[in-house]
C-alpha cells in the first residue's frame, strides 16, 4: 500500500538557487576540482605499489610514501571540502545534502589515520599496513563513487530545471 502522495514527492534539488551562486563563487569549488583528481591520481599509483610490495617484497619505501602522500591530500581535500561546504551550505562537514558520502569520508580518514599512527608506533606488522591501506583505498572508492553519483545526479537535476524553465518560459512568450 503505497502512502498519500508518495508518487508526487519531489525530490529536492541538490542545490538551491542560493547554494548554487555560493558554490559557483567560491574559489573553494575550484581547489575541490583540483584535488579531486589529482588524489585520484596518487590513488591509482599508491594501489599499484603497494601490490608490487606486497607481491614481489621490492619497493617498500615507494609503498609508504605513496600512502602518506595520499593520506596528506586526503586530508587537504577534506579540510578544503568542510571549507567549501561551510561556504556553501552553512555548515562545515554534514550538510543535509551530502550527509552520506561525509560519513563515508570520515570512515577514510580513520583508516587513513591508523595507518599513519602505524607508521610511528607500529603496532602494525607491515604487511598489514599495506592490507590496512588497500582497506582504505577500497572504502576510498566508494566514496569517489558516492561523490560522482551525487554530482551527476545535481548535474542532470540543472539540467532538466533549465529545460523546465526554457519550456514554462517558451509557453508564456507565445499567448
């Protein structure tokens, strides 16, 4: 039994007109542009070094370094982002609109964290630091995913709010 009015709920849009102009003003959308891809980047060549560890035993010092280099523009990316947020939506990490893939981000850093406090206490063999990183990188992915899945969804969301406007707009100029 489907509730009343549950097929007419619209969804809200991932930007009001507001948060859009703050968003498109900020140079803090730019720097998240940025980053964005160039940790992608440092990801993508992290996971290929810690598997060449963790397969062949060679590149020890290379695997680490790629991960701390990852870890600090995780954490740039973030201290940026909950700047960008706050800028946009009032507040510095939660925001209604992007709850989720906050939460998610925070479970990345925590593994990212413990891998770092790893590295000077080592209460970790390094064999399971370089798992511990993969961990991080896998739940990384999700939240790349989550960010790009709600970006689409905000840029189809535009898209079919300009079409709705230029057909509301076109109608009117024609009576």
């Amino acid at each position: 039994m489907q509730h009343a009015g549950a097929g007419d709920r619209k969804t809200r849009p991932l930007y009001t007109p507001e948060e859009r102009r703050r968003r498109d003003e900020t140079p803090w959308t730019l720097v998240q542009g940025i980053l964005a891809p160039l940790q992608f980047l440092v990801f993508i060549v992290s996971t290929w070094l810690v598997l060449r560890y963790l397969m062949t035993g060679e590149g020890l010092w290379l695997a680490h370094a790629s991960i701390v280099i990852k870890t600090l523009i995780l954490y740039t990316i973030m201290v940026t982002g909950a700047i960008w947020e706050k800028v946009v939506f009032g507040h510095y990490l939660f925001a209604k609109a992007f709850f989720w893939e906050d939460m998610v981000s925070m479970m990345v850093i925590a593994l990212h964290t413990i891998y770092m406090a790893s590295l000077f206490w080592t209460f970790l063999t390094v064999e399971q630091q370089m798992y511990l990183a993969l961990v991080a990188y896998a739940v990384y992915v999700v939240n790349a995913a989550q960010f790009l899945i709600k970006l689409r969804a905000a840029r189809l969301g535009e898209a079919e709010a300009k079409r709705a406007q230029a057909a509301t707009s076109g109608g009117e100029s024609s009576k």
